[in-house]
C-alpha cells in the first residue's frame, strides 16, 4: 500500500520508522514509469518499509522543504530523518539494492 502524503500528515507519516518517499508529478514520464515499480516493492517490504508518494504539483511546499529539485527523487527516511536519496528512474532489481542498502 503506498499513502499519499500532503502537508498535513507527511511528518506524522515520515517520524517513525522507515519510510521512503516518491516525490513525482503527473506530467513526469520518468515518474510515470516508475509507479508500478513502486507498488510492487511495497508490497515486498510491507511491514519493513512504509512507501508514500508526494505529488510535487499539488504540495510544491513540501517539495521545497526538502530541496527536490529534479524528479523522480526518492527520500529515505528513518525516524523522520532522511537518509539517502535517490534521483531518477530506476529499475525494480536497481531500486530493491539502494533500498537494501540504504536500511542495513
């Protein structure tokens, strides 16, 4: 299940734990291509990592709080405090190991 974040519950949803973050936007192919990859993955970690995607249109106040400035940038965060960062699209098997890494 992937949450859909805003500026309301993205530091309730982010403070514990491990989450990781897709900033992406609707006219993003990039971002496009990697919806599917993301859904899967969260299926895959659940339980592990909690997957939560940030629309960067509709929340660009969000965004700039954490510096995007390319998409898809995804932000790993543990306890509410980021981790790693990813930019770009990658593929699943890709995406999978800098997750790994980045919770190890």
């Amino acid at each position: 299940m992937v949450l859909e974040l805003n500026a309301d519950n993205f530091e309730k949803e982010t403070s514990e734990g491990w989450v990781l973050v897709d900033f992406w936007a609707p006219w993003c192919g990039p971002c496009k291509r990697m919806g599917p990859v993301f859904e899967e993955l969260s299926e895959e970690y659940s339980g592990k990592v909690k997957f939560a995607k940030v629309n960067t249109e509709d929340n660009s106040d969000v965004a700039g709080e954490h510096d995007i400035s390319g998409i898809p940038c995804l932000i790993m965060f543990k306890d509410g405090e980021e981790v790693d960062r990813f930019v770009g699209a990658f593929p699943k098997d890709s995406l999978k190991e800098k997750i790994d890494g980045a919770i190890k």
